[in-house]
C-alpha cells in the first residue's frame, strides 16, 4: 500500500501526540526539527486531523497539539481519511473508467479499498505508537 505524502506525514504527527502524555502539548517546531518538515506543511496537516476532530490545539507558552481523543480509539483508517480530497486524491478509488460504467480495473480497486479500509479500521493509534 502507498501512502500520500500527507496521510504518511499525518500518521508520523498523531504518533508523536500518541507517544507523549495528553496532557502534554507537542509544537509544530519540535516535530518540524525532529522530522525535517516544514512548518507550513505541518500546518497543512494539522487543519485536517483538526477538521477531523482527532487532534487539538492549546495556545500560547506551552501550546501545542494534543490527541483529541485517547489512542486506542483512533484507528489507521481515522487519520488517512482524514485527507480525502486534499490536493485532488481521495482514499475511496473511485475514478472513472474511459471505457464504460462497469469497468473490471474500477471493480477491483473498490474492493481492494473496502478490504484495506476494513483492516486500517482495525488498527488503533495505540498499537502502532509503541
């Protein structure tokens, strides 16, 4: 399975939030320096798991980003769906085939993205974070 640069850099964020305690805010910088992604790519990432209601933002000295919920109620497939749509792609498989309406290639991709989604939904945030 391929990730899109943002699902990949989204799973890397939540699982520096999983890593440390909630009560602990993680910043952009710390993450940005850790990893070598710009900040403003970041942020690109943080209003998505935000719209998403997966993480939260604390201002001022001492903010920074928490998990919205506790890790083992995040699934893989909660952070990737996150960023359907973003820069045109979207994890559903859904393209249209220039050859009809039933196309066996379209067939195929939207069951093999039905199975993926079903095995993401059953990993938590938890598990991989370790």
């Amino acid at each position: 399975m391929h990730f899109q640069k943002y699902e990949h850099y989204g799973l890397l964020f939540m699982g520096e939030l999983a890593k440390v305690n909630s009560e602990q805010p993680v910043s952009l910088v710390e993450i940005s320096r850790r990893h070598g992604v710009s900040v403003p790519f970041l942020k690109k990432i943080v209003r998505s798991l935000r719209a998403a209601r997966l993480v939260q933002s604390k201002e001022g000295v001492g903010g920074g980003y928490t998990l919205a919920r506790e890790p083992e109620t995040i699934s893989m497939w909660d952070i990737i769906s996150a960023f359907d749509g973003i820069a045109g792609e979207t994890n559903s498989g859904n393209t249209v085939c220039p050859i009809n309406t039933f196309c066996l290639p379209q067939h195929i991709r939207a069951k093999l993205s039905e199975s993926i989604k079903k095995q993401l939904e059953k990993i938590s945030l938890k598990e991989v974070a370790r």
